[in-house]
C-alpha cells in the first residue's frame, strides 16, 4: 500500500472511530505495518483528530433531532453516538448523547431502558466457521423485504440488502456467492432455516465443500447469531415501520395493491438502503462487551473456512442471478424512469422528497 493509499484509508478508519491499536490491526491486514508513533504522524500530518472537537449541546441536538426525523428514536446513545460521527462527522461524548436524547425524548429513553435480552451461551472457534443466514420480513409487507448473514464467531454482518424479494432462491444464492468471491473464501458450516429460498445458497456451499454437511437446516427461531442480531435491528427501522403503517391508516397505501407497492418502493428504496447501510456500519464497528468490534474479530483472526478455486465458483454460477430491477418488473421500471424523465423529478434525499414523488407516481399512473 502507497503513501496515497494510506491517506485515503486512514481518514475513513478515523471516523468509524476505531481505537489506535484497530487502526494498526486493519492496516496490517491491508498489508501497510506502521507502529502507534507512525499513525500519530499520519495523522497529524492529514490534520486528522480522531475524537474531534467538543460541539455544544445546542449543535449535537441538531444533528440528532435530524436523525430521529428521518430514521425515527428508536436508537440508544450508543449507537446514536456512532451514526452521529459515521453519518454526519460530529463527534462527541457518549455522555453528551446519552444526556440529550433524555432530554429531547423520555418517553423513547424509558422504553429503552425497560428493553432486556436474555442471553444463551454461543461457541465458535474462529472466523467463518459458521455463519448464520435468514430473511427479515416487518417491511415485506410494504415492499422491501430484507435479507441477511452474520458471521457466528465475530458478529459481524456479512450483508445486508433489500431488493424486491427475499423468496427468490437464486436472489438468496446470488447474495453468498457474491459475498464468498469478496471475501475469497467460503464457511466451514453454513446455517438457515428450511424455507426454500435459502435452497440454491445450501446447494453451493455443499458443492464447494463437497459435502453436504457443510450447510445444516433448522429453526429460524434457534438461529441464534441471526435472530440475536434481528433484535438489535429492529430500532434502526422501526421508524420506517410506524411511517408505512401511517401511511396505511390514512388510507394512501394498500398492502398488496400492484401499483402503490411499487411506487413505493421505487420511491423510498434508496432511503431504506441508506438506513440498512447505516446500520451495518454502526454495527461492524461498534464494540460489544467482553467481545470485542467485529470488524477487527473477524479479520485479525485465522478464517475457519477456505478459499474455493475460481472453477468451483465458475460450476455454481447458474444458482445465482443479480438483482437489476427496483420493483420486480422491469415494464413498471422502465415506465417510472419515463415519468421522472418527462417530469424532470429527481431521486429523492429525504423522506418528505420520497413521499411527494411516492404520491405523483400513484397519482400519474391512475
């Protein structure tokens, strides 16, 4: 790795806010060693502060009333102090956080407190040794279902995606092999419920492993790793649940109506991403108690799995397709791509943008 290339990783290394000695660690891996000496010079000399400047209260409360606005106050000052710094390049203190949002919501602080997970005991003996895959579904009903995989060993979220299904066993198939090729390597054990989408993925993994005991079937519900981490996500979009929900009441949107389904989800699909985004950021950085960050978890250590030969994944490739269209049909994409031409509208920022263009849609299509 050049000069160049190091002064473009370490500012992003920076704001994720990782300790110094994880900034060393990740900068190992990409094959770059500098001592704690070095990366304090680096990083005097981009004119980097790792922890920022203190901003007064007034200007913290901003930012985070802006966020409760557009992703709702489901968060706790933990993970609003990392998308504060991710998302917006604020830094400031846990404590300064936590203090604000008591004062701007109690009600939500409260509910928060009162929220308390049994914990079971997990054993793995390293990275990629098993990882855990399955489907989130309290926004399917809107248009967007959710999709996902977590590392068992370092919690960390492998991906996290939303495309038109997550029942497409091909779709499913397409979001392993593309993750196996990135990573270059494959789990020793892969893990997930008995819904059929889940049946190209399981297919592939056998193949490449030769054994069809390296994928293993059961209950979503003992899923651990997975489900664990669905409990935790469910504050990052229970703000787009109570939004839809809203729009139901009202009358704007019908479940299962072709037309609204799809416009919504042309309309609001970037902001959902941008959320799930977000969120995997938040979560492959943040620390987890007698644990450690599961970014440095899972690429510090020896991987469990192995590097599969380019021909294997060449043989698998047919399990798998790559998700091109917004809302399932490529007749309803190319018509709103029409309508936002004609109309001169523009991909929406914010959620009160995203309901307007939801409504012109609904309202030029009828």
């Amino acid at each position: 790795m050049g000069d160049h290339e190091l002064d473009t990783l370490l500012p992003v290394l920076a704001q994720q806010g990782y300790p110094y000695k994880d900034i060393i660690t990740l900068l190992d891996v990409c094959g770059h060693t500098v001592s704690e000496r070095q990366l304090h010079r680096h990083l005097r000399r981009l004119g980097i502060r790792r922890n920022g400047l203190s901003l007064p209260d007034a200007t913290v409360a901003n930012y985070i009333a802006e966020e409760i606005q557009l992703h709702g106050n489901y968060k706790g000052y933990r993970q609003m102090t990392a998308v504060l710094r991710q998302r917006y390049g604020v830094s400031c203190t846990r404590q300064q956080v936590q203090v604000l949002l008591n004062r701007e919501d109690p009600v939500a602080s409260q509910a928060r407190r009162c929220n308390r997970l049994k914990r079971r005991e997990y054993h793995s003996m390293g990275p990629s040794e098993l990882w855990h895959m399955d489907g989130y579904d309290k926004l399917k009903p809107f248009g967007f279902p959710i999709h996902g995989c977590v590392d068992g060993f370092s919690r960390k979220i492998l991906w996290l995606k939303s495309d038109y299904t997550n029942n497409d066993p091909k779709v499913i198939g397409g979001y392993y092999l593309h993750c196996v090729k990135d990573l270059r390597h494959a789990p020793k054990l892969l893990r997930t419920d008995c819904g059929t989408e889940n049946g190209n993925a399981a297919a592939m993994q056998s193949y490449i492993f030769q054994d069809e005991s390296a994928h293993r079937y059961g209950k979503s519900t003992s899923n651990q790793r997975i489900e664990a981490l669905w409990s935790k996500f469910r504050p990052a979009v229970q703000g787009w649940i109570d939004f839809f929900k809203a729009l139901s009441q009202n009358g704007a949107f019908t479940s299962g109506n072709t037309l609204q389904t799809s416009a919504l989800r042309w309309a609001f699909q970037g902001l959902i991403r941008e959320t799930l985004d977000s969120f995997t950021t938040y979560w492959n950085t943040h620390h987890i108690a007698n644990a450690g960050i599961p970014d440095i978890m899972f690429h510090a250590n020896p991987k469990c799995g192995i590097q599969p030969d380019n021909d294997v994944l060449t043989d698998v490739e047919h399990y798998c397709t790559t998700v091109s269209s917004t809302t399932g049909d490529s007749d309803i994409d190319d018509y709103f791509r029409y309508v936002m031409g004609e109309l001169n509208l523009e991909a929406p920022q914010t959620k009160t943008e995203a309901l307007a263009l939801y409504h012109r849609l609904v309202d030029v299509a009828q």
